[in-house]
C-alpha cells in the first residue's frame, strides 16, 4: 500500500504549470473507436485513470503510442466488441466507450462500472438515452450489452445534467442516421472539449457549453484523421490553489482558462485570498487568516464543482469562523470528513447526509488518515501540509488516479512531500 508522507507547516509559494484534464481527456479517447483511422491527442495527463482508457483500446484492438506527453491512437483493427471486466471494474469513466463502440460497430458489451465509491451513480441515463436512439439494450447481471443496425437520431432530454451521459450520448449520435438533439445536457468545460475533438475528425456537432447539444449524423467515410490538445486540469488547478491558500502561501498557475476556474477562485477570494488573472494564468495570495464562507453548495457547472468540494473542506477547516458546505451531487463523496477530523478538525455531518457545518481551528495535528476516493485523499494531503507535525495519508492509488505525481509539484512549491511505494 503506497502513501504519502507529509511535513506539515512550510508556506508554499512558486510557479507551477496545469497538464491536461483527465475528465477531459477520458472522453475524447473514447471517441478515437469512432473515425476508424488514426487520432492524436495532445497535453494527455498520464495517469492512472488514462493508463486503463489506453489498455482497454489496446484490448479491443487498437494500436496504440505513447510519446511523452501525447497518445496516438489507430482505431482501424478495432475488433473486440466486448471491453474487458478488469479494466471496467478499475474506472468508472470506462462506461464512455459504450456509445462510440455502439455507434461505429452496430454493438457491444460492457461491465458495470467501478472507480471511487461516491453513492449511487446509475447508469440510468446513458441507456435510456442509447435506447431513444433506437438500441435495444439488455441488461443481465453484471454486463450491459447494447445492439442496434444503426442508430436513429432522437431528441432526448435529460432528467439531470449528466456530464457522463452527455459525453455518451454525442459520441453514439455522431455515427447515428439523422440529428439528435440532447436537451438540459451537461455544460462542464470537457463537454466543449470533447466537441472540438469531435469537429476535428469531421462530426457534425454543436451547442456544447449550452443546455441544448444538436448533433447531426454523418457516415463513417465522413470521419477522418484528427489531432487535438486537451484542456487544462481545472480541478488540479483548484487543488493547488487550495494548497497555496492553506497554508498562507502565494502562486502563480500558468496553462489555466480563467473562465473554467471562476466558481472556485470566487471561492477562494470569499476566504480573503487576493487572486488575479493574467492571460492564461492566475495569481493567488493568502490573507493572514482565512475568512469563513457563509455557505458553499455545489452544483453541475457553472456552480461550484463537487470534485473541488473536499480540498475546499480542508481549507475552511481552517477558516476563522463557521462555513457550511452542502454538497448535492455525491451522497458518499464525504468521506474524507472521519479522517480531516482525526487530524482536529471540527467538522458536523448533519443527519441529511448532504450538510456539513464546520468550526475552523487554528492548527490541524498530523495524524495517520486513509484516502478513501481520489478528490478526498487530495484533500487530505491539503490538510496535511497545513498541520502541525507529519501526516501520513494512505491508499495513495486512488490519489495518483487523477493528479500526475502530485508530489513532486508540491515540492516545486516547497512542500515536504514524499510519495513512498
């Protein structure tokens, strides 16, 4: 069991430049299956997470490069219509394959998915979508199989704003005969990415970043080669922001998208942190004592991102005064609270499950404290650097999911970080 090892106290301060996003990322990958050709895709963050998307198109027979820093993918063998268990079981993301797969092939057969344990997240969505679209989906045990000649274009609307079923439902509506138009869809950032992935190999879509997303069908010989740069890491971006924050530090991000950043650095300068953007870069200084924040809800974008609400725990943990977070998208995405709590923080989950009240200390202690989801062992490592003496956080595999070599980016800051395997 790897872990990081932590010396808490050291003000962080310096420069660090974002990689590319991984909920980003994960989805245009899963679309290469589409243009039966080849696909290079830039700025790709080698994680954990892009490990399993590489081995399952390697497993349904694609060819398959790493240079650096950028993937390219030949998806003109593919011919393994079932995506493996192991790797589906590993990332819950992998359930993204299923509608380009369906849409190129005509079928296929995916497990249920696994990844970091947040609650309930069905699949209800992506196929009931999949089934407007004219499939005939079955489900039996643990497998999911999904067949149809060739999909119809429908207009669905969703019943929540799945990013997941968004992203699913544009890549089985590219290959699909017609247009379908997807209302009340996602608008995360990744969305728009994905899009201009899929423009790039010639798909008809548009409307992402809105509610409403047409797509109108075209031919598999409309499709083409296509090469792409994945956005930043918005996420990764607040985490470090955070860990700046925290521990009354100052830094300067370069790579960002100031518009992708808004609802955390608004945030952020609510707890007195003095932020500026600059082009593609943004500054954070930490005021001497942090302001409590009256209320932090999150919601699908533009509110504020459930994957930055534990870091954002870990730091009005120690705010002057009394915040309330209510978190609306993950049942069990608080788990982290057990453990910032062994480190001394005051932390209330009331009975809703949902609403935490939480009293700022001083000083959190260093403790011994597990990881239990990836975005909750980030917070833990920021809990960490902020407290008094050494932590030690465990189970760092769920960490190195989503963040590449967190370590030594903190270290680059100064921070007393090891990652010991």
């Amino acid at each position: 069991m790897s872990e990081y090892h932590i010396i808490g106290g050291r003000r962080l301060s310096g420069q660090l430049s974002i990689y590319g996003g991984k909920n980003a990322v994960l989805p245009i990958l899963a679309a290469t299956v589409l243009n039966r050709g080849i696909s290079v895709i830039h700025n790709c963050p080698m994680i954990s997470d892009t490990l399993v998307a590489i081995n399952i198109l390697k497993a349904i027979g694609a060819e398959v490069k790493t240079d650096g820093n950028s993937i390219t993918v030949d998806s003109s063998k593919v011919d393994n219509l079932t995506i493996p268990d192991n790797f589906v079981r590993e990332m819950r993301s992998s359930i993204i394959f299923l509608g380009g797969m369906l849409g190129r092939f005509g079928k296929v057969r995916i497990a249920y998915p696994g990844g970091c344990e947040l609650g309930t997240r069905p699949i209800d969505l992506h196929l009931s979508g999949l089934r407007q679209l004219g499939a005939e989906v079955t489900e039996g045990g643990e497998l999911v199989s999904a067949e149809a000649k060739r999909l119809i274009g429908a207009r669905i609307h969703l019943n929540f704003p799945s990013v997941g079923a968004t992203e699913n439902l544009m890549l089985a509506a590219v290959l699909a005969k017609g247009q379908t138009i997807i209302s009340n869809a996602a608008k995360e950032p990744e969305i728009i990415d994905l899009q201009k992935f899929l423009r790039a190999m010639g798909a008809k879509v548009s409307g992402a970043g809105t509610d409403i997303i047409t797509i109108d069908g075209v031919s598999i010989q409309d499709l083409h080669e296509a090469e792409h740069k994945t956005m930043p890491d918005r996420i990764v971006a607040g985490t470090y922001l955070c860990a700046a924050a925290v521990t009354g530090g100052e830094l300067l991000l370069d790579n960002i998208i100031p518009e992708h950043l808004h609802p955390i650095t608004s945030k952020l300068t609510e707890t007195g942190c003095d932020i500026k953007y600059d082009g593609s870069s943004v500054y954070l200084k930490a005021p001497e004592k942090l302001n409590p924040i009256e209320r932090l809800r999150t919601h699908p974008h533009p509110g504020f991102p459930t994957d930055a609400q534990p870091q954002f725990m870990a730091l009005l943990a120690h705010a002057q005064g009394m915040s309330i977070v209510e978190e609306k998208l993950f049942e069990a995405r608080n788990k982290h609270i057990p453990e910032l709590i062994r480190m001394g923080a005051d932390i209330v989950l009331l009975e809703d499950g949902t609403t935490s009240i939480i009293r700022g200390v001083k000083k959190l202690k260093g403790s011994n404290v597990v990881c239990k989801d990836l975005r909750g062992g980030a917070a833990l490592i920021i809990a960490g650097l902020a407290a008094e003496g050494n932590t030690i956080v465990k189970n760092s595999s769920f960490v190195e999911r989503g963040y590449v070599r967190i370590e030594e980016d903190l270290r680059k800051i100064g921070a007393g970080i090891l990652h010991v395997k």
